[in-house]
C-alpha cells in the first residue's frame, strides 16, 4: 500500500486531486496535509471523509519539526506538493508571507523527504518514492500578441508571488541534481470550477453577479489567461504522477485563451439565462479599476509535451465547464456563505468595494 502526503489537499486544486486519488486508488493512503488558512476548507471534502484511505492532517510546511515528526511516523512513499500562497493581489501587500511558504516550505519538505528517502549523490535514484511539485506558468513571466510558453521557456516572474513559485520551482530541481531526490514538475494555466475560493476572478464574478454587485475588472480587462477546468488538471496531475520520467517537467494547459473582459462577459450571458434576467442585464455590474501592478499581460501553455508522451488532454471546453461552475456555485450556497464571511469580507471590502 502506498502512502502519499498531498500538502494543501483542502485547498481549490488540492480537494480535487485528494478526492480523485481517494476515489481511484483505494489501496493507496492519502493523507492530507493542510493549515487551513482563509483558503482551506474541509468542506470542500465532505463527501470523502469517512473513506478508509483517508486521512487529514492540520500542520504547517513550514514548521520543519512538525514536517520531520510526520514523515518519520508515517514514512511516506510520496509527496504531491500543492500547498501555496496563491493569490498575487496578496503577494504585493505581503511578500514575505509568500516566500515564507513557498519557498521555506517547499524546502522543508524537500530536506525532509531527502532524509527519509536516503537521497544522495553517491546514490541511485530511489524508483519507489517521488516528490511531485504542482507549479504554475506565472513563472515564465508575460508573453506577447503571439508564442506559447513551454518547458523550455526561460523563467522571468514579475510578482512576488510568481517569483515565490519560481524560487520553489529552482530548489526541486536543484535538489534532484544535486541529491538525486525523485522529483518531477508541472506548471499549469489558470484552474477555474467547484470550489474555487472568491478572491479569483471567476468566483468573485459569479458570486457578485448573484448578489447584484461590481464586477471589478483590472485595467481595461485585455489581459489573456489560458483557462483549465479544475477536474482537467487533477486528472492530468494523476497521469504525470504515475507515468512521468523522474526529473521531468510538464506544462499542463487548456488551449483556451481568453481575455479577462470576454470570459466575464461570457458569464453574464450564462447566468443572465440561468437567474431569468434580462439579457445584458449583468454587463451592466462591469466595473474598470485600476490596473494591478506588475499585471501580466498574456499566458498560453503549450502541453503538446503532455499530450504526445502521456496521452493527457483537457476533456471540456470553456463554455461547457463554465457553465458547470457557475451551476455548482448557485446549487451551493452555504459553501459559498461561509467563505464569503470574516476576514475574506474584510479583505474583499478593502480591495474592490472602496475603489
């Protein structure tokens, strides 16, 4: 039986990947580790948390000794390591709190899993273990009108929360050359779907247009993101984790680009139809703010990597997954008001509402 610590498993992407992998592979042990800041919430796996080969587990990566006692309890096989600071609006207000857990604690569990496995350079690599880092394609920095980023594309992060990746990004790496620690990466575009904490553009959007508030729309709205279904990336996750070369990096995207105007507009048009009002009725709540610093202006993954060694590729297109976001968020609505409250009110006051 094989034990794997997923760290951040009650987050947005990390309650998708637990769930999957507590689902489909019953002889496995999933323990999942989590802080659970304002963005990680056990309800999220409420309807996996009875299930035998499951686990929770409250800790912080960045408390070494907790990480160290943990692993030596449990002696886990592998790692899949999600746990982040996430949001960028909250990097430039706090970049120490991001450095602090993206790097350090990604670094903590990298020493510890190093010493547990018996990594060296005088060794083998260990083919039972893996440490799998889950990174992001902000590390590439901005692209123009034209190109795709791809695992060759030189890192150029603009914020501190890309450059926090990055740096995380460049120890497992370091550390699978230097140490030969079982490693492999991936890098995706932006998720979107179920469970999504509304600090994110498409929540944010779906849970104001309900509540008949501002749609708050950085600059002009023409930055381009290329969007993954949340459920996408957890499958994909699950290729690469048991097919991928160690020491191997996989960009995993949707091929779906769109500017930040056209996907809210696309969404006023999903839920003008699915709350009975008026067409148009919801552009009217649109409203431009001033442009985040450091604001990148598009991304676009290639995975053909992905798709031509490992077989994976996205299963929904944009409209077809939006709108079973936007079914999922109206069918939850206590989800919704508990993360809505508290602190995240506060915050969301501060950022949008005041502007």
């Amino acid at each position: 039986m094989k034990k794997i610590l997923i760290t951040g498993g009650a987050g947005f992407i990390g309650s998708h990947v637990v769930r999957l992998f507590v689902n489909k592979y019953p002889d496995y042990q999933i323990f999942n580790l989590d802080k659970l800041t304002y963005a990680g919430n056990l309800e999220n796996l409420k309807d996996i948390e009875n299930k035998a080969n499951y686990k929770f587990v409250k800790g912080d990566i960045t408390d070494a000794d907790f990480i160290n006692n943990l692993f030596q309890q449990e002696k886990f096989d592998a790692v899949i390591h999600l746990a982040a600071e996430s949001h960028v609006d909250r990097s430039i207000s706090n970049p120490l709190e991001f450095v602090q857990t993206n790097v350090i604690g990604t670094v903590n569990l990298l020493n510890v899993a190093k010493h547990a496995w018996g990594c060296s350079k005088d060794k083998s690599l260990p083919a039972d273990k893996k440490f799998y880092h889950v990174s992001t394609d902000e590390v590439y920095g901005s692209l123009g009108d034209e190109g795709l980023f791809t695992e060759e594309t030189a890192y150029d992060p603009h914020s501190p929360y890309s450059a926090s990746k990055a740096a995380s990004d460049h120890f497992v790496r370091a550390y699978f050359d230097t140490y030969n620690l079982p490693v492999v990466i991936s890098n995706c575009s932006n998720n979107y779907g179920p469970n999504h904490f509304p600090e994110k553009l498409i929540p944010l959007c779906i849970h104001n247009i309900k509540n008949n508030k501002p749609l708050p729309i950085y600059g002009k709205g023409e930055n381009v993101r290329d969007w993954l279904f949340v459920e996408d990336h957890a499958n994909a996750i699950d290729v690469i984790f048991h097919n991928a070369k160690l020491g191997s990096t996989y960009n995993i995207g949707g091929h779906n680009e769109w500017t930040n105007i056209d996907v809210i507009r696309l969404l006023c048009k999903i839920m003008d139809k699915k709350l009975g009002r008026a067409a148009g009725e919801n552009e009217k709540l649109i409203t431009f703010v001033k442009d985040r610093a450091g604001h990148d202006l598009r991304y676009a993954i290639d995975s053909s990597k992905l798709q031509n060694e490992l077989g994976w590729k996205p299963s929904l297109q944009f409209e077809e997954g939006l709108g079973k976001t936007v079914d999922w968020y109206l069918a939850n609505e206590e989800w919704l008001s508990h993360v809505t409250s508290g602190d995240y009110q506060k915050y969301y006051e501060q950022q949008y509402v005041t502007r």
